[in-house]
C-alpha cells in the first residue's frame, strides 16, 4: 500500500481530478517513504477496497480507483491476472462486456541494492484530507500545509504520521511536535458519494459571518463529555463562531447538511454541474459500518465433469485477455502461441491438439458457428444461479478423484456414519480446491442486497464508469462437503411451510425490507427475497459445525466460511440440500489438511452429533430458545445468537441472518409448532 500525495480537496466539481503517479520519481528529493501499511489480498475486496477508508495507526488513508492502479502495472510489466471464464462471464452482466481481464493486485517485492526503491503496491489517498492536532486541537485540512507529514522509517511504515510542528498545547506550554489525527466526520449519499464535512462555511454560516476568517480559516475542534453524549464542537479562533455537532444528530438534523456535490474521493470526480447529485445526504463518521458495503462475485473454480469438451475449449478461450486472443489469427499463430505464452495460459489447454484450440478460437470470434446455444443468464434475481455448476460437480465426486492441476481440484467420498444415515445422504472430502474472487463496486448507506441489488447504486471504480478490468483474488484451500437426503429434506419443507413459526419468519422478512430499504431503490419482492426453510435449516447446520470444527481443526472460525446449496426443484434445474464448509487463502493457511480430515466417518460423526449437542443449550437461554419475531419486530433471525449460533462476517454468507435452531434441533418448549429437520438423530444426541 502507497500514499498518493497529491491532494484533490480544491478540485472543481464537475472536472475529474488529476490521477497522480504515486511511483514516478519526485521532482525534489525527499526522506518520506511510500510505503504505509500492508493488509492482506482478500482485504482490498471485503473491508479495505476501493473507495474504503482504511485506519491506519495515526492516519486515514482511501484507495484509489483502478485509473491508478494501472500506473503500478505499467511499472511492474504484465499483470497478474486470474483466468476464469465463468467468473469473467458474471462480471460482464454487471458492468458490461467491456471487461476483459481479471487482475490480481500490483505488487513487486523491494529488490535489494537499489537503494530507496519502493515496492509496487495500491496506491492510497489520504482521506479524509482534515486533520485535528492531539496537542492545541487546531483543525485544518492537508492543503494548508499547517501539518508536515514524516515516514521515514524503512522497516515501520506503522510509523507514517502528520506531525504539528511547535505545537504549545491547550494552554500555551513548552512547545513540542504533536501527532496529529484525522477528523472523523465525513458527508455521504445514497448514491454512494462521499465527501469532507464542510467545517469552515458550516461554522460560519451559525452565525452569518463572511469575513476575511472564511478565506483563511483557523478552526479548533473539542470534545468532551456530558450525560446527553459525546459533545463536539467548531470553533473560529478569529471571529468566534462555533457549532456543536450534535446538531447534526438529533431528529431532522440531516436537513442542514448541504447537498452533495458527487464526489468520489477515489477517482477522483465530482458531479457534472448540469446533473447535480440527488442522493439523500448524511452524516457520517470516520470507520462507520455502513461506510462501505462492497460489491463482488465469488464461485468455486471447478472442472467440468469428465472429460472436457469443445465447448469447455470455447469457454477457456473467451476467458483469456483479448490481447491474447488477439495473437491467436492462424493455426501456426496457435503453435507458436502455445509456446511463448505465459504458462497460466497455455496450461489450460495441455490436453487438447493445436487444431482443437484454433477451431475454439475462430468459435470464439464468432468466425465459425457455436456448438452449442448459449443457456441465457437469470431474469431478475437469482441467488443461486452462480452455485447450480458447482452442485453438479460437487455431486459426482467419483469423476474427480484425479486431482485436475488445470483447475487446482481433488476429491473423494467419504462412508456415511450410520447415526447420519437418515439425514445425510452423502459426504465428499475435498482435498483440493480453489476459489475466485472479483470486486466490481461498492455501494454506501445500505449494503447492494437492501436495495434491490441495483445496479446505478454500485459506485464506480473507474473515471469513465466502464473498466475494461477489474480487481480479483485466488485463493486455495480444502474442504468438507455434506449432502442431505432430498425426499426428507423435501417432506419436512412441506410441513415446516405450514408452521407457525416460519409464517413469522415470513412476516418479520416482509417488515424488515418495508422499513430498511432505500427510498432511491427500486421495490423489492419479499417473497422472491425470502430463503426457503431448507435454507434456514442448512444455514443453522452450518454454523454449528463450523462452531465445532475450529475446536479440532487447527484453523479459527474466522478463517472457516460456507456455501449453501439449498433451493427448491423448478423447472430448469432439481432441487439441492447440501452445505460445503471450506478454508481458503492466497497462502499456504489454507490448505494444512486440519479441515478436509474432519470428513473422516467418525470424526464427522462425532463433530456434528457435539454441535448439535451443544446447541441445545445456550447461555442466553430461556430467552433465546423462545425468540421468534412478532409484530413490531423484523429482526431477520429466531433462536440463534453470538452465543449459540452467530459467525464472524468473514465466515457466514448472509451476515448472521436466516439462522434459527429449532428448525435443526428440538429445543423443548421453544420449538413451538417447528419439528427439526433432524429429529431423526435426536435420540443420539440426548444420549
């Protein structure tokens, strides 16, 4: 991660700023470094990407959109790319079929002996740009140059930091350096803009004051205590003025914010004049939690069954870069291809002769007829359409038992413990596997799920709005994949449809979307939202054995996630009851082999039997066990907590909601009408 200095704040709305080069050699000489901070790769798609303000220890920093990542690759030659058809194909149905590649994040160690040469790395832009001094609590922005900034540790880029030079304190003492903090409070929009909260002309516009201290302002923010809440204040050291924030707060307080100007402090742009922003403003503080919702795909890279077909030969093709397609225009052009190219390229197609690949080259211009028809993609919104090719892999698990290096996968079937019998139907341990990851957006305010997932809400990451790439990860892992027995998972749908606690799950669904949504999303069925009760059960399954396998498996929870196969049969695909329980990384934590042993008959046995154990029993009981929503209510869960059943983000596919234990287990007098999708083992549970 790099600092890019040069600041935007005076940029003129409607006039795209410039994208600087934080990697070009500066013109004077300077003893700061770039580099201020690291973080993991799958950290730039869910909590710190593009457009994210992430905290540093004594500074903010944001990073930038992909205009100046491209200045990183241009120094570090060809990028890093992740080559996945299908997942290159979902990319494409949300930001257009301008998108081409899929690239991994610049980065180049330091190369030793070329003295103060800066590893490539995401550029960043310290945002937000207002600073407050720890010492006299003077305010200003970066651009006032009131603050020098210094890093100048090679080894400690944790030390990177804005220091007030001379600072006397609050009351006028020895004089001495004091770090200086950014300013928390920020102005945000339902159109995902974010921009600095306007201290100056918010303070003097309380009092009416335009005079000279407008210009050149000398603010001072303080804070303090009292029994209504944490109380902060701006105040003009030359004229007076001053405005407690909590203003802003209270009821209506929103009404006196000032309209948002459009800005998108990662690109940087704003608004074009002419089209100003209608976004509902708000305000917002420095690390809140509806900050930033980020945007992505992820599927599973898995292999098609048996041997590949010509048309899996197509669909690799259509996921190379079109630079590479490009060199592809005869078949010695093919030949000579296969031997120069990159090898994450030509590996794909070892298997098949030269003349095979150029005839799936010249289907893939659309030189010659497809094979076959292109199966069109959902109309309207299918949560399940990217998880239907990995239910029909994971399903057939004898047809992979040679581990495919072309797609990083291995597995094998596991004998069913007799107690599971009844339930389970099948378990498949997965000894290799490898996932995909692609960032497209972010929205701010409500995460794209609350609002439709409309699309005009995701922010852009580009200035022009159509990227021709986007960011993406890999990562590699092993796992645990369970499949429940359809004709019982089936029967006991139909009677939980009819029950009175899943009509209050439906109700209290119904009144969370009425009262949650965005007013600028479009409107949103609540039925075509709601999982069906087999989704609940398998949700609540999950993180019950997630729960118990970080006690055994050498891996925390945190680094054990889910995928749900859980719908119902319709007419293009059957139904589905299975759960996949993985560990994936971009390094070597992800596959230890701790996880996929746990597949292991007895050791899954004894797993979920002690999980269901210890579920019947919560810390929060009897009121956990008695929860169900009722009107008022429209919390999205029942009986389950951060006691009994709740997971670290990083882990549930649904933020910890749809979760309820009484669809999985018996929990006497809190079950109410609900009988568990697995009465059948309950004997072996109380025993």
């Amino acid at each position: 991660m790099t600092d890019e200095t040069v600041a935007d704040a005076d940029a003129a709305p409607g006039v795209a700023g410039d994208v600087a080069d934080p990697f070009a050699d500066p013109s004077q000489p300077t003893k700061n470094r770039a580099r201020i901070g690291s973080i993991r790769p799958n950290a730039m798609l869910y909590t710190s990407g593009i457009g994210a303000t992430v905290d540093l220890p004594h500074l903010a920093v944001m990073p930038q959109g992909i205009d100046a990542w491209d200045k990183a690759y241009a120094r570090m030659g060809e990028p890093a790319l992740v080559l996945v058809p299908r997942l290159i194909e979902a990319v494409r149905r949300q930001l257009g079929r301008q998108v081409t590649e899929l690239r991994q994040p610049p980065w180049m160690p330091e190369q030793p002996g070329i003295g103060n040469s800066t590893p490539i790395g995401i550029p960043t832009r310290v945002f937000p740009q207002w600073l407050r001094c720890t010492g006299c609590d003077l305010l200003a922005p970066v651009s006032a140059n009131a603050f020098v900034f210094e890093n100048t540790r090679k080894h400690r880029p944790d030390m990177a930091r804005f220091v007030h030079k001379g600072c006397k304190g609050r009351f006028s003492g020895a004089a001495r350096d004091r770090v200086a903090v950014p300013a928390r409070y920020m102005i945000a929009c339902t159109n995902g803009h974010l921009d600095e909260f306007p201290y100056n002309e918010w303070v003097h516009r309380a009092d009416g004051h335009r005079t000279e201290c407008v210009a050149q302002p000398k603010l001072k923010i303080m804070e303090w205590r009292s029994n209504l809440g944490p109380q902060v204040t701006i105040k003009c050291a030359q004229c007076g003025s001053s405005r407690n924030i909590a203003e802003l707060t209270r009821a209506g307080g929103d009404a006196s914010l000032p309209n948002c100007r459009g800005r998108h402090p990662h690109l940087p742009t704003y608004s074009d004049p002419k089209t100003p922003c209608t976004g509902d403003a708000r305000l917002m503080l420095l690390g809140a939690a509806n900050q930033w919702f980020p945007a992505t795909i992820s599927l599973l890279v898995l292999p098609s069954r048996k041997e590949p077909t010509p048309q899996d030969t197509v669909d690799e093709v259509l996921g190379l870069p079109a630079s590479q397609v490009a060199k592809l225009t005869s078949l010695a052009a093919v030949i000579s291809w296969r031997e120069f190219a990159p090898a994450s390229m030509v590996e794909k197609f070892a298997a098949i002769s030269s003349d095979e690949l150029w005839q799936a080259v010249q289907i893939a211009r659309g030189d010659l007829p497809p094979l076959t028809q292109a199966a069109p993609g959902p109309v309207g919104y299918d949560p399940n359409y990217l998880l239907v090719p990995e239910w029909q892999t994971l399903t057939h698990p004898d047809e992979f038992l040679t581990e495919d290096r072309r797609n990083g996968f291995k597995v094998h079937p596991v004998p069913v413990a007799a107690p599971l019998t009844p339930v389970v139907s099948e378990v498949v341990a997965v000894d290799r596997i490898r996932k995909a990851n692609a960032f497209i957006g972010f929205t701010r305010i409500d995460a794209l799920d609350r609002v439709g997932d409309d699309a005009s809400r995701i922010a852009p990451i580009s200035i022009d709005g159509k990227p021709t790439w986007v960011p993406a990860t890999e990562d590699r892992g092993e796992g645990v994949f369970v499949r429940f027995d359809e004709s019982l998972v089936e029967a006991w749908e139909n009677h939980a449809l009819d029950s009175g606690v899943w009509k209050a799950h439906v109700a209290a669904h119904e009144r969370n979307l009425g009262r949650r949504q965005s007013t600028t999303s479009a409107q949103i069925d609540a039925d075509e939202r709601m999982p069906p009760p087999r989704y609940w059960a398998l949700h609540t399954l999950s993180h019950l054995l997630i729960r118990q396998m970080a006690m055994s498996s050498g891996y925390g929870s945190a680094s054990l996630a889910e995928r749900i196969y859980a719908w119902c049969e319709t007419d293009d695909r059957p139904a589905a009851a299975g759960i996949l329980i993985t560990t994936t990384s971009p390094d070597s934590e992800g596959t230890l082999g701790g996880l996929v042993s746990l597949a292991q008959t007895d050791r899954l046995e004894s797993g979920l039997l002690d999980g269901l154990h210890a579920a019947q029993r919560c810390s929060s009981d009897p009121i956990c066990s008695h929860r169900l929503p009722s009107d008022q209510e429209d919390f999205l869960h029942g009986a389950a907590c951060h006691f009994c059943a709740f997971l670290s983000e990083t882990s549930c596919e649904r933020a910890n909601r749809f979760l309820d234990r009484r669809f999985v287990l018996d929990l006497r007098g809190g079950s109410l009408d609900m009988t568990p999708l697995l009465a059948g083992i309950s004997v072996s549970i109380n025993a």
